[in-house]
C-alpha cells in the first residue's frame, strides 16, 4: 500500500474481501528512509527530492548571506531516519537584508 505522498501510488479498485491485508517494506505504515542532504541545494531541487522519497517539503523563509532559493537548513538533520509521508522543514535563503550581498 502506498502512502498519499509517494509517486507510485495508482488507484485500484478490490472486491469486498480481496483488498490487501499486508504492506511492503517500502510503504508500510512504519515505512522510514534516510533523509538526504539537502543544504546548499535549489528549494525546486530539494522540495522535488524530498516528494520522491515520499516526504512532505515544507519551506520556511529567511534572511540570509546565501543566494537567494537555497536551502540554508533542514529539521531533522540530513542522514536521520524518518518516517515516509512525515513533514521534513526546509529553511530557504530570500537573500541578504537591504545593504548586503548574497555569498557566491
């Protein structure tokens, strides 16, 4: 069974009493992958990764010395196991305040 996050999933219709019982590993209720590293990445390329994996991208902006559209930070941290169709944070750079210059 697939969760509502994941990329594979397809509808099909059971007939009372033929609709799966069991889960694969890669969808079960408890199903986890490792979370990658996303810090440094575009938001399009890091919120398109977190998606495939299964994962619920949500982006939080701020302020910061890193170009603009970059991913500055993530909760929970890269490398962690976490639960498929979890929400991951994503912290996104706007860019520096008035009067500064974005990092290269």
């Amino acid at each position: 069974m697939a969760t509502s996050n994941c990329p594979h999933t397809h509808l099909e219709e059971f007939k009372p009493g033929t609709e799966p019982r069991s889960f694969c590993p890669l969808h079960g209720e408890n199903a986890s992958a490792k979370l990658p590293h996303l810090i440094g990445k575009n938001v399009d390329e890091a919120s398109r990764e977190l998606k495939n994996l299964g994962f619920e991208g949500r982006v939080v902006k701020q302020y910061s010395m890193e170009e603009k559209n970059t991913v500055i930070s993530q909760s929970p941290a890269p490398g962690t196991t976490y639960r498929i169709g979890n929400s991951v944070t994503i912290v996104v750079s706007i860019g520096p305040p008035s009067g500064g210059s974005p990092r290269r």
